[in-house]
C-alpha cells in the first residue's frame, strides 16, 4: 500500500526546493571558511573539478534512484535494486542528515542571533571588539544553545504544517533577493582599502598550496554544498515529474550552488583581507569579516549599512531554513512511512534526536570545551564525519547500485525520459557512474584512512 505523499505545488516549486536545499549556509559560511582554510584559488580549482566529475553524476544518481522508486530514502534504494540489503543506504543517509541537521541548526543559530543583534544596531566597534564579541557569545553555554533548538523548532514547525507551499512562493521572490544583496555586499567588499589582496587569494593559484589534504576537503565541501550523499536529493526527487530533464535539473542546480559559492568568498576576502582578518579564522571567519563590512563600506552611511545588514542575516537565515527542510524532511519521510505514524508524530522522532546533538554540538565550542573526540570538538567531528566519510561513502554506495546493480535500461529511461530526451550525455553518464565516479571516491575515502 502506497502511503499518500505530500506533494509540491508545481513542477518549478520542486526544482526551486531543491536549489533551496543546495543553497544554504554551506556556500555562505562552510565554502569561505574552508577556501581560507585550504589555500584559496587551489581550493576553488579542486572543487570545481569535484562538482563537475563527481557531483553533477552523483547528482543525477540520487535523481533516477528517486523518480524511479517514488518513495522515502530507505524504501526508494531497495525498491530499484532487487535486494533489501540496500536500503540500507537509504538509512545511513537518513542517520547522516540528521547528525548534518544536528551541527547545522548551531550555526543557523548564530545567524538568527546575529539577525537579532544587527536589528537593535548591536554590531559595532573596530575588528578586535568584533571579534571578541563573536567568541564571548559562542563559548557562551546557554544561548546558542538555545538558538539551535528554535531554529531546528522552527524547521518542525514549517515540516508538519505542511507549508511547503508557503516556502516555494517565498523562495521565488526570497532567493533572487538573496543573490542581489549579495552582489551588493560584494561590491562593497571589494570597494574596502586593500581589497584586492582578497580578490587575489581568491583566483590567483598558488600550486604549492596543492596537497591531498585540499582535495579531500573540496571532495567534502563539493558533497556537502550539493546536498548530495544522504539521500537527500533522492527524496526530493521522488517528487519530481516525469518530464522533468534529470540531466539539466543536476546541472542548473550545481550551477548556481557554485556561483553563490564564489560570490560568497568574494564579499568575504576582499573585507577579510582590508581589515585584516585572517583568512584561516575556520567557523567564525564570516562572522567576523562581515560586520565590518557592513560598518565599513557604509562608513557614510550608517543606515543603509545596518538595513542592508539586517536583510543579509534574514535571507541567510531563510536560506538555511529551506536547507534545514530538506535535512528534516528525510527522516520525517521515513517515520511517516515505513512506521505508519502520522506526519507530526514522524518529525518528532527527528526534531528530538536534532535537538539533542545540537546542544551538545554548541556546548563543544562553548561552554563545555571538553566535549571532544579524535582530538576534535563535538562539532567539528560531526563536521568531519558526515562531510568526508559519510558523504562521499553514500554517493560511492549509490554510484556502485546504479552502474552495477540496476538494469542500464532503467537508468536509460530515467535518464531519458522514456526516450522523449535524446539523452547524448547518456554514454558519458553511464561511463561516469560505473567507473569514474566509484574509482574516485574510493581513492580519496582509502587516502583519508591511510591506506594508500
Ligand atoms: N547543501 C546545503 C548547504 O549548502 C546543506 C544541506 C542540505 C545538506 N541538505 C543536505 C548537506 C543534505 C548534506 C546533505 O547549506
């Protein structure tokens, strides 16, 4: 018995979702801090070799394995293959997206509280006074906490009542804002005393920067910033329409996920650099950098720094929320599902479990430092687990199904659409799928346990 799905309102509403699910806090806080972390212009070149030999085929991978089943995460895998045994893959990217939700909701957090903050014009004083206000309120034990939990409320909230309607109208108007305002913040950057050292970081390649570490974390960072490996887009896609070019979908989302990416680290660095923030600051390097930008390019102006810095954080904070969304929804899709419980019962079980981990994860930076493991706190092991060994092991787990497991007629008609698309990239794509793309990932996963 096929249990009644909830459904998008249109066939742009369910591609715009998913962009709303690419686009979030990992192009605009995740991608600048790990391009200052490794290197650069290198990073950039490793990640977008990733995106385009990995993640557009990974992409499309979670795409037909969820139009074809039209059923949540763990059902979808075991229902195209002809053994239970991978639905599996279903779960562990059920279990990943949670623990992602987990340590998301804590940076999510930070942003609600700066939205707040930059309302009540709080956000002021030279570099340091920033600085120092950033690590006063992280390492504090009880409000980012507590800003964790709303915000993973809040994505409970949107997830039961169903307003997925209300998201897509807001995310149409919402998003293009989002890539405005960033264009703004951008030319403001680099408008700063000394910007162009940051422009320079950001597109001039210095290859002695270049090492297995780097390709790691843009392998990591590609994964992460196109939802992709958790089963996520698969869910997604189990909604999409027959016509929908699963090729083209992939490629417009990836994309535009990279444009917001670069545009991101072009209105940190040029600020980061004049100001002189360090580029490797890790987490914290957005929060940082941007309110001097804010106080600085508007130096004239204080106002108009301060509306055009309270519409930042909002439409960051509804960017991470339609990510929030797609993380919740997986887990939500299972319960309701396979437990037979009703949708709201279903996202309990997630929102609790999110909630949990999330105050741990925040109190691992803060207030109770000793929370570590492997040498890491809470959140940066969360971090480390899920983008660089859970991640790239769900898409090498997808890839291996399709290109071995599954009929190459199953993967020709989705990828085709019954044959109404002339599906020229279909050899590439099958190449892709069977080799290129397991080799890789298995490579890279053997490298980071120090096998080779
Ligand atoms: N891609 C989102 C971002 O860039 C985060 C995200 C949403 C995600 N859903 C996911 C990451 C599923 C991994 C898996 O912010």
């Amino acid at each position: 018995m096929r249990v009644e799905r909830v459904n998008f309102g249109s066939k742009l509403g369910i591609i715009l979702a998913t962009a709303g699910s690419a686009v979030g806090l990992g192009n605009v806080w995740r991608f600048p801090y790990m391009t200052g972390e490794n290197g650069g212009a290198v990073f950039i070149i490793a990640y977008v070799v990733c995106i385009l030999l990995l993640g557009i085929p990974g992409m499309v991978g979670e795409f037909i394995v969820g139009r074809h089943s039209q059923a949540n995460a763990a059902r979808a895998y075991a229902s195209i293959s002809s053994h239970r045994w991978w639905g599996f893959v279903g779960l562990l990217g059920i279990v990943t997206s949670s623990i992602i939700l987990g340590f998301y909701a804590v940076v999510a957090g930070w942003c609600l509280h700066y939205l707040g903050v930059s309302i009540v014009g709080g956000l002021k004083g030279d570099t340091e006074a920033i600085t120092a206000y950033f690590q006063q309120y992280s390492a504090d034990p009880v409000k980012p906490a507590f800003m964790g939990i709303v915000f993973i409320l809040i994505t409970h909230f949107v997830i039961v009542r169903g307003v997925q309607r209300g998201i897509e109208k807001a995310s149409k108007v919402l998003m293009p804002l989002l890539f405005l305002l960033l264009l703004v913040i951008v030319a403001a950057s680099c408008s700063l005393p000394g910007a162009f050292q940051g422009v320079e970081f950001l597109f001039r390649p210095d290859f002695s920067k270049l090492s297995s570490r780097v390709f790691l974390e843009a392998l990591g960072q590609a994964f992460f910033s196109l939802s992709l490996g958790t089963a996520c887009l698969c869910t997604y896609a189990s909604y999409f329409s027959r016509h929908t070019n699963l090729l083209r979908a992939a490629s417009q989302i990836a994309f535009v996920d990279c444009l917001i990416a670069v545009l991101a680290g072009l209105m940190i660095f040029p600020a980061a650099f004049s100001v002189g923030v360090q580029p490797d600051s890790g987490p914290s390097l957005i929060f940082i950098t941007l309110p001097n930008v804010f106080q600085q390019a508007f130096a004239a102006m204080p106002v108009v720094g301060q509306v055009i810095s309270v519409m930042f954080y909002a439409l960051l904070v509804f960017a991470a929320l339609t990510s929030t969304i797609s993380m919740h929804e997986i887990g939500t899709a299972f319960f309701h599902e396979e437990l037979h419980l009703q949708r709201r019962h279903a996202a309990w079980i997630v929102t609790v479990a999110c909630c949990v981990l999330s105050v741990f994860c925040s109190l691992s930076v803060g207030g109770f430092g000793g929370l570590q493991v492997m040498g890491m706190s809470l959140m940066d092991f969360c971090d480390f687990l899920t983008a660089q060994v859970m991640l790239p092991l769900g898409a090498l787990l997808t890839s291996v199904l399709l290109g071995w497991f599954v009929r190459s007629r199953v993967l020709h008609d989705e990828f085709t659409n019954w044959g109404t698309l002339r599906g020229l990239w279909f050899p590439v794509y099958k190449f892709g799928v069977r080799y290129v793309v397991p080799i890789c990932i298995l490579l890279i996963l053997m490298h980071l346990f120090g096998v080779i």
